[in-house]
C-alpha cells in the first residue's frame, strides 16, 4: 500500500460537531424500587454521517462524531473504495442541521469504481452489509496475506495481554457503556492506541484510518475488538493487511471463513486468561 497519503490535507477539528456524548436526565432503580430523586446520565451520541466521493453521496453511517477524518479514509480503504492511501487528495468535515458531511476528494480512477459499484449504505448503526442491491457484490475473496515470521511464535497469553488494558483506554465507554473499541497491539502484546465508537465496523475504519493518516505499518502487531468477529471486520483486515484479528465475543462461520481463506490468525472469547484460536 502506498504511503502517499497527505496528513496535511486533512480538515482541523471542526468545533461545530455535536459532542460525543450527551447528558440526559434518569431516575435510577434499585433493587427493584425507584429513587426518589432524578440523576443524570451520559449516553452515547449517534450521528448520521454521510460520506462523499468527489461530491457523489455514497454512504450514510450512524456513528460517534469524532475522528471522522480517520473513519472516512480507513471506511474507503477497507471497503476497497480507494486502492491506495494515494488516491485521497483532501478530506473535509462539514456539519449541518441534518448531521454530518465528510467530502473526500479523490483520484478520477476511484471515482470511476465508486459509480460502478455504487450503492447506499443507509441507516443503522455501523452496519456491514445492509445496502448492497445484489448477493453478486458479497465480496467474499479476501486477499491471501504474507505472514510475518512473528506471527507464527505468538503466545496466547500475549494476544490476552491486550484485553486487559482495554479498559482503561476507553474513555467514552466509561461514561456511556454503548462504545466499541478496536485497538492497535504491538507483538509483545501492549495496547498503543484504542479508537471508540457507537458500531464496531466503525471503530475499525477508525483505527485503521488513524494507522494509515500516521503512515504506520499494518504488519507489525494486531488488532484486538471489544464485539464479536463479523464477516465485515474480518474482511477489513485482510484488505489492509492485518494479519491477526482478536475480539471479546464469538466469530461468525463467515468470518471464521474468510480469515482461514486469507490466512488471518482469529481468536475469539478472548476474557480474562480463555481464548478461542480458530484454525482450518
């Protein structure tokens, strides 16, 4: 993948965004009785959020309205949008009344697949595949990756490693309790950075658009989810080039699938010192 992507080009953080949290009035139950005096509570803030390809509507996600430069660039690689980081020339973050625009600019040969394979990804919250107009666009070939010789003498202990310092890096979470978390793993199995979201789907194009934006490698260490293992992150990636992916719940048969056919390491149930390794 091409590291000609420009950080500079990237809009500065927009003040007119809506916050990512919100405060909301509760009365709280205890032992199945009612307080008797109101509290406050905060809750996650959920956001349309349209993404624009050389002015062309491509896709309406609900998310967490912060990092959306990164969520905009590692949406459009992961889904195979863009071929290369290269091919973004600028991103823009334009609040309105109705939500919030992200406009990229981009090559005129990603505009071009973007018409041939358009479609509208509208409604809920970091959804994978509701959208696509026919079963012929599933994109279910993954790329066989190359993995690195580390991978290969990577104990369990350290992919758990991860987990336990998950916690303590996601913040939004800790208010609200509705956030997804994908963080960035080094192979000695400590947790460098952690992106937050209302989807998980989202959270990963988070991370990965960060990881890409910093021109960091993608083969160097893994990724660890606070969901369960979809299709859909799985397939993100394989396209990017991630070669271990591990989450908090299940996997699916489709993700178990598609990382064995990439050659992915998938570990899945990954709580407190258990661990499920998927493998053909």
């Amino acid at each position: 993948m091409s590291d000609d992507f420009s950080p500079h080009l990237l809009s500065p953080a927009d003040d007119s965004l809506p916050p990512p949290t919100v405060p909301v009035t509760v009365r709280r139950v205890r032992q199945g009785r009612p307080l008797d005096h109101a509290d406050s509570d905060q809750v996650a803030t959920e956001t349309p959020v349209a993404l624009v390809f050389n002015g062309i509507s491509h896709a309406v996600m609900m998310a967490t309205p912060a990092d959306l430069e990164a969520f905009a660039l590692g949406f459009a690689l992961s889904e195979g949008l863009l071929l290369s980081p290269a091919e973004c020339h600028g991103i823009d973050v334009i609040a309105n009344a109705q939500g919030v625009e992200v406009q990229l600019e981009v090559a005129a040969a990603a505009e071009m697949r973007l018409k041939d394979q358009r479609r509208t990804l509208a409604g809920r919250t970091g959804c994978g595949l509701c959208g696509i107009d026919s079963l012929t666009r599933l994109d279910l070939l993954p790329e066989r990756l190359s993995p690195p010789a580390w991978l290969a003498a990577l104990p369990p202990a350290t992919v758990l490693k991860a987990f336990t310092q998950m916690p303590a890096l996601q913040p939004l979470n800790a208010l609200t309790g509705a956030h997804h978390a994908a963080g960035w793993a080094t192979r000695e199995g400590e947790l460098l950075q952690v992106m937050e979201d209302v989807g998980r789907h989202n959270a990963l194009d988070k991370l990965l658009g960060s990881r890409v934006q910093a021109r960091l490698p993608m083969d160097d260490g893994f990724i660890v989810m606070s969901s369960r293992a979809s299709y859909e992150l799985v397939r993100k990636c394989a396209r990017l080039g991630v070669p271990l992916l591990a989450t908090i719940s299940a996997p699916t048969s489709l993700a178990v699938d598609i990382a064995r056919q990439a050659g992915l390491q998938l570990y899945g149930f990954c709580r407190g010192e258990q661990a499920v390794r998927y493998v053909p």
